[in-house]
C-alpha cells in the first residue's frame, strides 16, 4: 500500500483541497487534529506533539483517504437534517455504534481524563 500511497503520487490531489471540499485556503491542510503541509506532506500529530515519521504505517491510509476526497465533486449544503437509516448502510448503524462503544472501552478502560481529552477533538 505504501508504494501507492504516497506524497510522491498524492501530493496533486491533495494539494488541490486547498480552499475546496470545506478547507481553508491555507498552507496547511487541519482534520482530526493532524496538520499536513502541502509544502512536502509532513502530517504533524497535534495530540502527541510529533511529526508522523516518512515509514509511519498510518502515512499512507491518510494520503489514500484524502486524495479520494479530492475527488468528491462538492455538493451545496441543504440545510435538511437526514438520518443515518437514510444513508447506504445506514440500517446496520447500530451495529458500527456498538462495535465503536466496545473499541472506546477497551482503549480507554478506566482512563476518564484520555477519553476526555480525545473526545474534545471531536
């Protein structure tokens, strides 16, 4: 996955978010509290306080998402509230609620003050 995903051949598409799709026209693209430089697509961890490694395993799955992004056409917003059963798949909603609640509990367990902190990114 590595060899395709990468700044080398991703870096158009994801330059081209810049100002489009909900971000703002500036040098650094901000989601999920991650900062990519269009620069050279360094992806600085706002909650760990470190720039990802160029062999960071995440590297890729980020540069996969968001040029697939880029490729969204954008849509006007509507300002029409829908529910998650009015989405494709959206019947097996709960199951992913369920399977997310579990994953929060095994990371966290105990830890109040962590999931406190990571559900402000939210």
């Amino acid at each position: 996955m590595e060899e395709l995903w990468n700044w080398k051949r991703c870096k158009a598409e994801i330059r081209s978010l810049k100002g489009r799709l909900g971000f703002p026209d500036k040098p650094v693209l901000r989601f999920l509290k991650l900062s990519l430089k269009f620069e050279d697509g360094s992806i600085y961890d706002e909650l760990a306080n470190h720039t990802l490694k160029q062999k960071h395993l995440t590297l890729p799955h980020l540069y996969c998402i968001l040029s697939s992004y880029a490729d969204a056409e954008p849509t006007p917003p509507t300002s029409n509230l829908i529910s998650s059963k009015q989405l494709q798949g959206g019947q097996y909603c709960n199951v992913a609620v369920e399977r997310a609640r579990s994953s929060i509990q095994d990371v966290f367990g105990s830890v109040s003050k962590m999931l406190v902190k990571s559900a402000k990114v939210l």
